[in-house]
C-alpha cells in the first residue's frame, strides 16, 4: 500500500502528528505479518496467492524502508520515491486476484475476465496516469497527481467488478468480500486525502496526511485480518450446464461491450 507516509513528498511534522503516523503504520505493518502468518498457518495464500504475494512485498519493502530511514537517513527520500511509486502499481494485482474469484463460476471467462482487468489498468494508466509523470510539474505536485489517478483508477476497475459480482449474482463469500471492502476503504479515503492535498496544498499533505494515510492503511488490513481470519467456503450456486453456458456467453458479451465503451470514452 504506497500511501503509508508523506515521507516522499515533503518532510515529516513534529511532535503528535509525527506520533501518530508512526503508530498507525506500525500498525498496519503489524496487521500484514499477522495476516500473513495466519495465511500460511491456514493455507489460505494458495487460495488467494496473488493477494499473498501482494501483502507479503508490502510488508518486507516497508520493514527494509523503515531500516533504511534508521540507518541511511540520506539515501530515505530516494529510497522511499522507488518504493512507493512500485507499490501504487503492485496494487492493481489486488484487483486482478479479485477479478479471478469473480470469475470462478465461468471457467471459459476467467482467463478473459483476468486480461480484461490488466487490459483496462494497462490503457487507464496510459491515457489518465502516466501525463502526470510526463507533465514537467514539482516532484511534491507529481506525487500526488500519480497516487490521486492511480487510486481513482483502481476504485472504477473495483467498481467495475462489484457491478459483474452483483448483476450476475455470483457469490462472494466472506473472504472475498473482506478483500473487496478493505481495498475499497483503502482507496475510497486515498482519493479523498489526495484531493484535499492538492486543493490545499503541501502544508496539509505534511500535517494532516502524515497519520491519515498510515489510518486507512490499518483500517484496511484490520478488515481483511478479521475477513481472512478463517478459510470460508464459497457457497455455490446451483446450475445446470445450459445456463453456465448461457451466462457465460452472457458475461462475455456484456465485458465485450464495456470495453468498446470504455475504449470510446478514452479517445474523445
């Protein structure tokens, strides 16, 4: 999760503020190693190993940022640029393991759902991410247009799947559910921080998002440790070959056109 800090951006306050980011990212630090070891414990990162994966990079890059802001004090800012910029894109791999779970019941769509996913990613950073990198800006103005586009994309992809989960009523269960509502609280409060800082400028990014970002990062792991505690088995819906095939055709149609959409809307 790349918003932990503000570290990258402008320097860190002093005194309650500086208090309080600290606390609310080791936090979220320490819901990632739980999360993590329970995964191994359970066997659950064989179910959903690219959300693992995922969780796995987030906690050792932040363990090896943390050392390197102790030890290496003039290498951080750098360090911490690389690494939450890298962390902004390994997230779209959340959104990819939950468009595999989606997809699940259409085993002819799943492979078409998961590159669908990429797909859009890949064209939205295209056309509405990388300007804001390419765009001669301030290395503070260009933060928080990458991490502001980034987040929305990533809420219309989740938006996006929510729609299929829902419209098609394919079941969720609670692990997956847990995975959607905690990345969708994570991203909902990111966009609204972003926005705030770039209305109000740095002196709110330094003060105020220094302990708000690390907060959404714990209020997301804190719900997918409880949505991930135990393996939930996924109940499964009743359906005869015909109407699999039909939904499926149904499905393909329906993401078909969507992307023509899409592509349209990207071109004017």
């Amino acid at each position: 999760m790349g918003e932990r800090g503000s570290g990258g951006a402008c320097p860190s306050p002093a005194g309650i503020m500086h208090f309080l980011g600290v606390v609310f990212s080791w936090c979220g630090i320490f819901l990632e190693g739980l999360l993590i070891l329970r995964g191994v414990g359970t066997r659950m990162f064989k179910v959903f190993p690219l959300f693992f994966s995922y969780l796995a990079f987030c906690f050792s890059t932040a363990l090896c940022v943390y050392l390197i802001s102790w030890r290496l004090p003039g290498v951080y800012p750098s360090a911490y640029w690389l690494y939450y910029l890298v962390t902004i894109l390994v997230e779209f791999t959340v959104l990819v393991e939950i468009s595999d779970h989606i997809f699940r019941p259409f085993p002819a769509l799943r492979s078409l759902g998961r590159a669908l996913t990429i797909l859009i990613s890949v064209a939205l950073g295209l056309v509405y991410i990388l300007p804001t990198i390419l765009r001669p800006t301030g290395r503070s103005r260009t933060l928080l247009d990458f991490a502001l586009r980034a987040s929305v994309t990533k809420a219309l992809i989740l938006l996006v799947l929510f729609y299929v989960a829902r419209h098609y009523g394919t079941p969720l269960g609670k692990n997956l559910a847990g995975i959607m509502l905690g990345f969708s609280i994570y991203l909902g409060l990111n966009v609204v921080m972003m926005t705030g800082a770039k209305a109000y400028g740095s002196a709110l990014y330094g003060q105020v998002l220094w302990f708000m970002a690390p907060l959404g990062l714990s209020l997301c792991a804190l719900v997918w440790t409880v949505a991930l505690w135990d393996l939930v088995p996924v109940p499964r819906k009743e359906a005869s070959p015909t109407d699999l095939e039909r939904n499926s055709e149904t499905v393909a149609l329906e993401l078909t056109r969507f992307n023509n959409e899409l592509s349209k809307l990207m071109h004017k």
